[in-house]
C-alpha cells in the first residue's frame, strides 16, 4: 500500500470515529474533525503533511516521483 493510501486511510478512521464520538458522547468532538479538515487543506496547498513524514520515520516508502 502507497503512502497515499495509508495517508488517505488514517484521515478516513480518524474523521469517522471522531464524527462517532461526537454523536454518541459530546458534539465537542466536531472540533477534531474540523481540525482534521483544516490539516487537509493546509496539506494540500503547502505540499506538507506531517503524517507523510512520520510514517517516513517508520519505514513507509514513499511514493513515486518524491
């Protein structure tokens, strides 16, 4: 699996059970989903992603054409 894809994945379960917990324990929870969002766009215009260096760290190859 491509860093892409692992990136992409982590965002999806993070979303999820973000919007879960805010549906079964507080709405507050609608903060980190907002956060996820905004790590989103911040990513996509700067070309950075903190997650892509981390799972560097931990050996994930990155992808073609970097």
């Amino acid at each position: 699996m491509s860093m892409e894809h692992i990136i992409r994945l982590i965002a999806g379960v993070m979303i999820l059970v973000s919007v879960a917990l805010a549906a079964f324990h507080s709405p507050w929870w609608l903060l980190w989903t907002a956060f996820i969002g905004v790590n989103l766009i911040q990513s996509a215009l700067t070309r950075w992603c903190l997650m892509e260096d981390i799972l560097a760290k931990f050996g994930v190859k990155r992808s073609c054409g970097r």
